[in-house]
C-alpha cells in the first residue's frame, strides 16, 4: 500500500486584547481531533494579560509579539495574518480572530473535504453565532448574482485555504488600500472574480462571538459610514476585477450606492 503524506494544518490566530477570551480559542485548537498541526499566535500589541497568557502555551504555539499596533484601519488584521503565514509550513491555513472558537472535528472536516476535491482552494464553513446567553445557527442564503457586486460570506474564522492559494492572496490583497474592507470580504471577493464561484460548506463548524466592542458595530446599516463603506466596497471590486483582467460588473446596487452617497455628502 502506498504510503500517504501527511497533512499538515496550520492555524493562524491573530490576537489584540483578548485575554477574557483567548483561552478558550486556544483550547478549541489544542483539542482538535485532527492533531497534525501547527499553533501560530500573533499578538498585535496587546495591553491586557494577553502575552502573560500566551507565554503560558509557549510550549504549544509559536507566539510572534508585534512591538507596536499597526494603525491604518484593517490593515493590522491583514498584516497579522500575514506575519503568521510566513512563519507557518501548513498544506492548509485556517485563520482565527482570537474571541472565535473551532468545533472540535473542524479541522478533520476540512481537510478531509480538501482531500476529496484537489480542486479546491478555499472554503467557507458557517458560523454559529455566540452571544452571552445564547448560541444562532442563522439560515445562509447566497445573494443573487444579477443584483449584487458580491457573494455573501461568512467571517474570517470560518476561512481555509490551501497554502499556494494563501501566497496568491497575500501577495494581491496585502495592499494599503480600503482601509474600512475586512480581510473576509477581500478573500472572499478575489476568489469569486477569479473563478467565478464561492465554495461555503453548509456546516456551521466555528463559533463566532457577538461583541459588543466589535469594530463592525459602528457601521449601522444605512448609516452615513455604512453607505460609504459600500462605495469603497465597490471601488475594491474595480480595482480587482482590473488586476484579474475580469469584466467590472455594473449592478443596480452600485449604482444605488453611488447616488446615495453623492446625496448624503
């Protein structure tokens, strides 16, 4: 019989003052069924208890301490993510914000779910939303192309990819540029223009925490910066669909979005 290769997974959490939380995030992993893996932590300057935690696991997890917060919007999550990328030997990469936790077959899923389908790059799994008291298996329902610039997508937590997909990203995506655009959304619509389809596996395998210091929180819908968050959106769906060479297209919900803003401005 011929022997097979081992699967390596790395796990890439990036942290920022999430020592209430980070236990349970890191444990999520420890336990894992699937144990062929790597723990890489990156702390983006932490001012709570979160390195005295993570040095705690120095044994478990590759910890990387950033000497000072990186201060231009999203691009501190994307540079995380990056710093722990270079550090990872993974076939796979699964990314996770520190207050987010895994299922315990999640990893063992995925890989087996990459394993039966070479093809595959990324994959989406769904997110069970946690709140305090109460845990929301929300219905996914994926947005009709003809209308929307983008496909609906879960959060970062619940991203996996293949590690030449992940180079591929960084080296397109790690840009100073639409600094109100999560790494999620910008994954998530470069690989949709790119081969003109979203994978989202419809089991929810990653709990995802509903904060109430969330960054997202401030972007009410409809509000003036929710409005103009979607305009940048769009803005980045040109910009990419330049650098693939793919058709910008025009959809009532751009042209919407760009009324609206000229009116509210």
């Amino acid at each position: 019989m011929k022997h097979q290769k081992k699967i390596l997974a790395s796990v890439i959490i990036v942290n920022f003052n999430n020592g209430k939380l980070l236990k349970e995030s890191l444990k999520s992993i420890f336990n894992q069924s699937y144990k062929i893996k790597e723990i890489i932590v990156v702390d983006d300057f932490s001012t709570d208890n979160s390195l005295e935690i993570l040095r705690k696991f120095k044994k478990k997890i590759k910890l990387i301490e950033n000497k000072k917060k990186t201060s231009y919007g999203s691009y501190n999550q994307i540079n995380c993510y990056y710093k722990g990328f270079l550090k990872s030997k993974g076939d796979f990469i699964f990314f996770l914000d520190s207050d987010d936790y895994f299922k315990k077959k999640k990893i063992e899923i995925l890989i087996k779910k990459f394993k039966e389908n070479e093809s595959l790059k990324l994959i989406f799994d769904l997110p069970i939303l946690k709140y305090k008291k109460k845990e929301i298996k929300k219905r996914f329902v994926q947005k009709l192309f003809l209308f929307s610039s983008w496909p609906r997508i879960s959060p970062q937590s619940c991203i996996s990819i293949e590690r030449q997909f992940a180079k591929e990203i960084f080296k397109n995506l790690n840009i100073k540029m639409f600094k109100t655009l999560w790494f999620d959304f910008r994954i998530a619509s470069y690989s949709y223009i790119k081969n003109n389809n979203l994978y989202i596996l419809r089991k929810y395998l990653t709990f995802y925490r509903q904060l109430d210091y969330s960054a997202s929180k401030k972007y009410k819908s409809f509000s003036k910066i929710w409005w103009a968050r979607r305009e940048e959106a769009h803005k980045f769906i040109s910009f990419i669909s330049k650098r693939l060479n793919k058709k910008d297209k025009i959809t009532p919900d751009k042209i919407i979005t760009k009324i609206i803003n000229q009116l509210i401005n």
